[in-house]
C-alpha cells in the first residue's frame, strides 16, 4: 500500500483536507490538486505533493498523473451551493460536469494507470423525494430539482458509463449534510460564503453574525423546517478510505448513501447549538429557499455492510460542539 499514489482534487477543501488526512494515516501517498478558488493553502497536508491547478486542465491532469504514476483519483472539486446553482446554472454544468469529464480523458490519455475513481455526490441527486417519511435507499429514483443535483447526477452517469472503456473500477458516495470539524479542530468549514446551517449557527453563537434565518418554516415536517441527516466529516473522510480499500481488495463499482439514518430539522439544529455553546441568539423566519427539498434522510445499510462501517462520531451535539469550537479558533 506504501507505493501506491492518489490523486485528490479539491484537496485543500473542507472534506477534501479531511480525506488527505485519513488516506495518509492509511498509508497512501497523496497528490492534491486545487485551484485555491474556494480551498485554502492551510488545509494542505505537509506529507502530500501539491499542485496548484484546475480540473479542466485536461492536459495538465494528464501530465500529473503520468508524472507521479497515479494509482487512484478521490475527486471532490465541485461547486456545492444549492441558490447559485440556480442563478448561474452554467457554472455548475461546466465545474462539475466538465470537470468529471475532463478527468476521465486525461484518464482515458494515460492508457489505464488509474484503476479506481472515488466520487464525492450528493442526496441532492434524489431531489424532494414523494416518500417523505422513508430514509432515502439507493434505489429511489434520482429527480434533481436543482442544477447543483443535476450536474453531479451527469457527472455519476459519465462515470459509470465510462468505467469499461477505461478499465477501472469506482464507488459514488452521495453525501448527505457534511458537518463538523476534526478532532484537531485543523479543518473544518473555512469559506466566509457558506451556507451550511451548522456553520452558519456557530458564527452566530459566537457573535460573528448578528442572527440566523431560517429559510421556509412552511414544510411537510415535524416542526415546519426542513430536516435534513448530518454527518461528521471525520466519519465521511473515514468512508473515503474505506471504499477505496474496498475497490482494491477486487469489488465491483457500487453507490453509496453517506449519513447517520437520523433526521434533525433547522429548529432543532439550531436548539442543539444553543444548548452546547450555552449561547442563545436571534432567530428570525424567511420563505423557503427555491431548490430546497423538505426532508433528507439516508438508508447507508448498505453502505455500513459493504464497508464493514460504524460511525464514530453520530452525535448531534458533538458535530454542533467540534464545529462551534472550530470556528471559535478561526482567525
């Protein structure tokens, strides 16, 4: 395992640095690529080569992955924010979509060193699902209602049918919410942009903002709020290194739901938060935000059974916890 290298792009982002992390405990070598547009220098490992550089370089890709013999690619370099997706649709078809493709021809130009390709999903692919109750399998159909679900759906259709053609195996990994920083409190959510909830709750614990809207307070839910399965990013980089062990010890490509089983809606998100930080804040309401589906929650039996998986850090108030602290440290 010592000799073998992978490729992660979007490695100096916030489950990317995360999954850096745990291959090189595994003992991988690793090759980042990022182009800094929303990873940050801090993230980068010390142990990991890294190269300044877009996915859409296809002949740059090429080049890196024939210079350091690439065994593997973890990809994450995608735009993941739901409203932009839907103001600039474009950006989303070109990074995400393009991008995939653009990795799989440098992959196809380096005549099969790359045996395996891990790829970071999304829930968003399944869309509002009809059965709202249900913990979404991977068998419900996949209708995204949003450009950002879409162009990751594409980007899934383009690798399962290139797999053949390029002699490698691969594992889709649909995340649900990514939350939560590692237990160095090293990396975790950095962007000033984001839109992540748990991010947002622990900025305004700690005064960074002066309240917290909720976005739709009118949903088929419990409580009115949208309810969505958090998971630790510490467990979803742990998954990473598992399926990719997984496809290297001979398995066939397989999709996997990445989450917990458990559903926490934006009250009690935000409840939570309060609670662990010993901190209150305002709360105000606003309308729903287009593109955002009522409720989330993952089936990862299969995931759990594939991988021989068991989360270690499935606490609500331990991600709302590690992310407050976190952000508390962040300059």
């Amino acid at each position: 395992m010592q000799s073998k290298k992978i490729l992660v792009t979007g490695g100096a982002g916030y489950i990317g640095s995360n999954t850096v992390g745990k291959l090189i405990q595994a003992g991988f070598q690793v090759v980042v690529v990022d182009n800094l547009s929303t990873g940050f220098e801090k993230n980068l490992h010390p142990e990991a080569i890294f190269y300044r550089e877009d996915i859409l370089n296809t002949p740059q890709i090429t080049d890196i992955i024939l210079r350091e013999h690439i065994f593997a690619i973890v990809h994450f370099a995608a735009k993941i924010v739901v409203p932009e997706s839907l103001s600039h649709p474009h950006l989303y078809y070109k990074n995400n979509t393009q991008g995939v493709l653009s990795i799989l021809e440098a992959i196809k130009m380096t005549g099969g060193l790359v045996k395996h390709f891990i790829f970071s999903s999304t829930a968003a692919v399944y869309g509002n699902p009809e059965r709202g109750g249900d913990c979404i399998s991977e068998e419900f159909p996949t209708l995204p209602i949003n450009p950002y679900g879409m162009s990751k759906l594409m980007s899934e259709k383009l690798i399962t049918d290139c797999e053949k053609e390029l002699s490698m195996t691969s594992v889709i990994l649909r995340y649900f919410n990514v939350a939560g920083a590692d237990t160095d409190l090293k990396f975790g959510q950095r962007s000033n942009k984001a839109t992540h909830l748990i991010k947002l709750a622990s900025e305004t614990a700690l005064k960074k903002r002066d309240q917290l809207e909720i976005t739709g307070t009118d949903y088929p839910t419990k409580d009115g709020t949208g309810v969505r399965d958090y998971i630790h990013v510490e467990d979803l980089a742990t998954v990473h290194v598992l399926a990719l062990e997984y496809l290297m010890r001979g398995h066939a490509s397989e999709i996997f739901n990445c989450g917990y089983g458990k559903g926490f809606s934006v009250k009690e998100v935000i409840e939570t938060m309060q609670a662990v930080t010993k901190e209150s804040f305002k709360v105000t309401h606003a309308a729903r935000r287009p593109g955002d589906a009522a409720m989330l929650v993952a089936d990862s039996s299969k995931l759990k059974k594939a991988l021989n998986w068991m989360p270690a850090h499935d606490s609500l108030e331990e991600i709302c916890r590690s992310a407050y602290l976190f952000e508390k440290h962040e300059v």
